[in-house]
C-alpha cells in the first residue's frame, strides 16, 4: 500500500517565512514518523520549492494545510480524486475548518495525527474509512519516533532540521492558534532528543531547531536540556520569550548549549495592544535592555512584528521604526495580524463584520483581510508594505536610518 504525504504551499509571504524560521514542517514528518512499516511513503514539501508528483502512483493522499495554502491544497485534491484516488486533509486550516475541508475530502485527519493516523491506515485498508479522525487526548510525546531522515534528506533543508521539544504554550494570545491545536503544554523526554540529535550530527546536520513555541516555559526543564545538548558541539535556534533575559542561568545554558539565535514575539511598542492580546509581560521600555543582554550572551535577536493590532492607529509605523532601530534586533520579520480561523481574533472580527474576505490565499500577512479600527484597509496595507521596504534597503541599511 503506498500513500502519499503534501505539504501544501502556495508559495505566499507566510509560507516563505514559515520556511525561513523552521527546519521540516511539524504536520507531514510527524505523520511520516507515525506511519506503520508495512505502508510505503512517498513525501513531498512545496515550502521549499518541491512541486507535488501528480503523477504519483500512491493509492491515498494526504495534504496538510495552512490558511494561505487552502486553495493549493484543495486543487491537488481535486486532481488526485479525478484520478480515482482517496484523499486525506490535514493540519491547522482543516482543524478549524472541517466543514469546509471535508467537501474537497474523503477523510479528515483532525489535530495532532499520531494514534489516529495508524487508525485511519487500518480503515482504509478494510475499506471502512471514516470521514473524520481525530484525538481526544493529547499525545503522550515519550511515544514519538523522530522525524525520518530518508523521505526528504537533510541537505534539501541545507543541512538544517528540526527536532521536537514540545508542543501547546501555556500564553493564550487572541491571535494564535497553537493553544488551541495544541491544548495541553507538554515536553519531550530529554533523552530522546539528544538521541536524536547526536543522530542527525553523523548526517552532517549543522543547525538544528529545537522546535518549540516557548522553547523556555518550563526552566528546569530546559536547563537540564541545555546541559545533555551542549557535549554534542551543534549550533542551534529556537522560539521563547523575551524574558529569557532576565535569567543569566537560563542564557549562560542556552549559549554553552550552542544556542546561536532566538525569536522572540517582540509583536508592537504599543502596550495597549501588548495587553490586550495577552501579553502584558512583554513591556516595551525594557524590550532594548533585554535585547542587548541576549546580544552579550553571543546569540542573535530575531524579533516578530505585528501590525493591525485593534489599539493600532496610522501613527504605528513611526513609532514601530523608531522602536525597531532603538532596540537594534539583529533581524526583524515585520507582517500583517492574520486572523486565523479559531483564532480569537477571527471569532471577534467576524461577529463584528469586519472579516472583509475569505479568500485564504490572502491570509497571508501582506494583504488586509479585514476592517482595521482606526485606519482603513489600504492604509494599514501600504503602511506595512513601505515599512518591509525601508527596512529592506540596502542603502538605508547602510546608512542606518
């Protein structure tokens, strides 16, 4: 039985960004690590430029979406049904918009897909296939195997790959998703990282992500994870917050670790909006003490930028520049506020009938999919788009202003 694992891109602003800031996509290696042997696997990942095989000769197909790749997703669907094949739907769009999934769709792979994924194979192979499979319970993360190596090698990625840390994140911001795909915050036994790890380092792997959406929750816990990484010699990069900062002990690990970069949800110098998505610890005004003393640390800031936020008004992007040029990150990713679907912010913006489109392919970062509160749509727009270029010229850059 052989079956083929998508995941879907449409090429847009968010999935480049997505490809920058991650080694291999959670969705479809998790899936692939939890598929029995007794399946044959065929994989690809059009982040990174790879084009689906529609002339693959696998029986059943899995695609697995974000918002802005919906469309790509549902036309390879279509393609693979007209040749008689099943098809699976998977990841966050379709979690959130199973209705919507299920009509360009055989089965539904809902959430975290180790346990029901196995299930669905055995379905399909009895010619009991259900139309949707999802978990009650989150996964126990001591039962996963690691992401294979042989589907998609390390140097497709350049030799950067992506090892799981945890997943959930105990932060509730209005605009995220990964609290709700994910509910319960929970890490992964330290050994079987470093095994995968030291795995990895004989493939000649130089970076690794230690995926995670708040790499430093639990400080225990990555402390004593720094401390078993660090004799393996690797570099490495991940996601906390800010206020790792504030912790010597927790930074001096991070960097004897190998530990070379970090992103932070910087998100805006606006505390009100900081605020109201929940994220009060973030302050503003220590945000440039805390960006040198990670600096001092020998590990580089990379900090996400938001604009759209309900507090914002047409002043945000001066203030935003000057912010960004006083606190002196060594990259800074700006974009639009998406509102995901099941996201809170999606929630309160179509109750309002403020949600102007739901073009997915639009939902990208770079286009205005809903009705700012103290701007108008092309505004906000024009005002992010100039604020990418300044921020991307050369001569600006050079001249530093």
């Amino acid at each position: 039985m052989k079956v083929y694992l998508i995941k879907a891109s449409a090429g847009s602003d968010y999935s480049k960004y997505k490809a920058e800031t991650g080694g291999p996509p959670q969705n479809i290696f998790s899936t692939a690590a939890a598929t029995p042997n007794w399946v044959e696997l065929e994989m690809t990942d059009e982040t990174i430029g790879q084009k689906a095989n529609l002339k693959s000769e696998a029986e059943l197909v899995a695609i697995f979406m974000s918002t802005p790749d919906a469309w790509r997703a549902y036309e390879l669907a279509e393609h693979y049904h007209n040749q008689g094949k099943t098809i699976v739907l998977g990841g966050l769009h379709t979690k959130f918009m199973p209705d919507e999934a299920q009509e360009n769709a055989d089965a539904l792979l809902i959430g975290e897909s180790e346990g029901v994924w196995e299930e669905l194979l055995v379905d399909y192979y009895k010619d009991e296939l259900k139309p949707r499979y999802q978990r009650t319970e989150p996964v126990d993360l001591a039962q996963l195997n690691p992401y294979p190596t042989h589907l998609i090698e390390p140097r497709v990625y350049n030799y950067t790959w992506s090892v799981l840390v945890s997943r959930g994140c105990p932060n509730k911001c209005q605009f995220c998703l990964v609290h709700k795909f994910f509910p319960k915050f929970q890490t992964r036994p330290i050994e079987n990282i470093v095994e995968e790890v030291r795995h990895l380092k004989g493939l000649g792997v130089e970076w690794v992500e230690l995926h995670s959406d708040n790499l430093t929750q639990d400080k225990a816990y990555a402390i004593a994870l720094f401390k078993a990484l660090k004799p393996l010699n690797m570099k490495f990069y991940g996601e906390t917050t800010i206020l790792i900062a504030r912790d010597p002990e927790l930074l001096n690990a991070a960097r004897e670790a190998g530990v070379r970069s970090l992103l932070f949800g910087i998100e805006t110098p606006s505390e009100e909006a900081l605020k109201a998505q929940g994220k009060a610890f973030v302050k503003p005004h220590k945000i440039k003490e805390y960006v040198q003393i990670v600096k001092d640390h020998g590990i580089e800031v990379w900090g996400d930028i938001l604009f759209g936020f309900e507090e914002h008004t047409e002043k945000i992007f001066k203030q935003t520049w000057d912010f960004i040029r006083d606190i002196k990150l060594d990259r800074t990713i700006p974009h639009l506020v998406i509102p995901f679907p099941g996201s809170g912010t999606f929630e309160n913006l179509e109750k309002e009938g403020r949600i102007l489109t739901h073009d997915w392919s639009k939902y990208d970062g770079s286009h205005v999919v809903y009705q700012p509160k103290h701007m108008s749509a092309t505004t906000l727009e024009y005002g992010v788009t100039d604020f990418f270029n300044k921020l991307n010229n050369p001569i600006r850059r050079w001249l530093n202003i």
